[in-house]
C-alpha cells in the first residue's frame, strides 16, 4: 500500500476513533452509523466516476448540475413511466456524460471550462423541468425504491449498491486496459499516444462514467428524499469532488484510484457527521472541508508537471 493510501486510512481510523471516543453515545447509535452510511453512499457513488476522469488529469464540474437534473428526470420518469426510470436516468447520465468528453476532445475546451460550462446548462434545464420546485414521487411509485430502501439493521440497498459499484469500478481500474490507459494518460498523455493507444476515447469514456455515476448517486438521492429538488446538486459539487482528492488522487493526473476515493469518501462523512455530532454549526462544514481539500491537494500534486502555476 502506498503512502497516500496508509495517510489517508490513518485518517479515517483516528477520526473514528476519536469521534467514537468523545461522543460514544451519539456517533454509536443505530441510527447516526445509518446517516452516515446514507451520505457516504451518495458522495461515493456521485465521486466513483468522476476518480476517472481526475486520474487522466482533467476535472468534472458538472457533477453538481447534473445531480439536480437527474433527480427531477428520475422523479418523472418514475411517475409516468415506472421501473424504466433507472434505465431512462442511467441511460441519459452515460450519454450527457459523454457529451462532456466530447465537448472536451472534440471542440479542445479545456475541460474546468467546458464541464463548468455544460454544469449550468444542466442546473438551468433542471428548474425548468422542474418549474423551479421540488417534485414529488406519486403514492403508487415508492414501491418501485423499494430495491433502495430495504433494511438490514442500519445497512440499507443503497449502501450495498455503493459496495457492489466499488467493486466493479475497483476491477475496471486494476484488471482491465482501459484502466491502464487512464493511468497512462494521467502519467504522460504524449507517450501514451505516441505507444498508438486511444487517448481521445479513452477520456471520453471516463466523462461518461462520470455521468453514470452522476445518475446512479441522483437515484440515491431520490431514495433517500422522495422528491426530485433543482437545486439539490450544489452543495454536493465540492463534497464530491473533495472525497476524490482527499483520498489521495492527484488532480495532476496518474496516481490514485477507485480505493484511494472510498478512503476520502469516509473522511469527509466523518468529517461532516463529526462536526453535527459534536454541535458545531453546519455552515463551517463548508469552511473544513475546503481546508482538508486544499491541504489534500497540496499533499499529492505533482508539481513536476506544472511549469508555471497561473
């Protein structure tokens, strides 16, 4: 195990244990462990494709926009259309997914500006869906979230959803060529293009999964809340991609991995459920985070592929 790796799960285990230590009451109860399993499966589902695309050295800022989207479509879908909203929103996530990449490969828009681009298209088309208000799940759907909200104790479908995603995305990384040539690219994307590897295709497919996993965390999201909200991916943008980075994946591309964004998913969980637990106002949640995020990146950026910091 590498050192971002063992950095990273020592984290986890001290903030555990001290949150345990200090609050045993509280942090231990049934229902706590459930909440914080319930936000550790969205953030790592949302931020499982997005790893992706930040090892080949580009970024995901529509993550957020597409959040607020595809909870409105998979509230509409599961009112008029039943089961197949799940095909509908996966199928729709891959795609918008892949016009991202197209935008970026094809068009040669970098890709902070394109995904931030597209990121306010989608926040737009899902108020005007959505009329610019939440929307709710008709009586006869919420048995269709039923394969969701099952309970085992506090571990819920969502969260074995989020472990069943963690090992296919675990095995695409680590047993699969494309999964070397997204390493490969984040290392040298000339050399990987001069060996007659497909790099533009390669990064496509990354942004399209970016999307899916986009998708997949709004069906989460739906589970949890019964309702389709326009606005609910903005607060989600920076959590998201925090968990990616704080684990120990480079945004300079190359290092990390799908095992490296569980690890940050878990601290920033506990991060945010600390604080709660503890009492302090949730609006310096925001403030924490973006301090570990930027201490993360300090931590892991290869600052011999930057020649000039702008």
């Amino acid at each position: 195990m590498d050192k971002g790796k063992l950095l990273a799960l020592s984290v986890v285990a001290v903030l555990f244990a001290v949150l345990a230590f200090s609050s045993p009451q509280a942090f231990l109860s049934r229902y706590n462990i459930g909440t914080l399993l319930d936000y550790a499966a969205t953030y790592f589902i949302a931020a499982i494709g997005l790893t992706f695309v930040i090892m080949i050295g580009s970024i995901d800022l529509s993550v957020g926009g597409m959040l607020s989207l595809f909870t409105v479509v998979f509230v509409l879908a599961l009112n008029y259309f039943g089961f197949w909203a799940y095909f509908i929103t996966i199928g729709l996530g891959f795609l918008l997914g892949m016009a991202n990449g197209l935008v970026f490969t094809k068009l040669k828009i970098p890709s902070f500006i394109g995904t931030f681009g597209t990121s306010g298209v989608f926040a737009s088309l899902a108020l005007i869906v959505s009329g610019g208000r939440p929307i709710g799940l008709r009586p006869q759907a919420l048995s269709l979230l039923n394969p969701l909200t099952f309970e085992l104790g506090p571990i819920k479908g969502s969260h074995l959803l989020a472990f069943v995603l963690f090992g296919i995305f675990f095995l695409i990384q680590n047993s699969t060529p494309f999964g070397k040539y997204v390493a490969a690219i984040g290392h040298s994307e000339r050399a990987t293009l001069l060996s007659g590897i497909k790099v533009d295709r390669t990064k496509i497919f990354c942004f399209a999964l970016s999307g899916l996993s986009a998708a997949l965390a709004s069906i989460v999201l739906v589970s949890r809340m019964l309702s389709g909200d326009p606005t609910i991916g903005t607060p989600y943008q920076l959590q998201v991609i925090a968990a990616v980075v704080v684990g120990g994946t480079a945004l300079t591309g190359g290092v990390g991995g799908v095992f490296n964004t569980l690890l940050g998913t878990l601290i920033i969980t506990l991060v945010g459920n600390g604080l709660y637990v503890v009492g302090i106002d949730v609006y310096y949640q925001m403030i924490i985070t973006g301090i570990i995020t930027m201490v993360a990146v300090i931590l892991t950026l290869d600052r011999t592929k930057i020649k000039v910091v702008k």
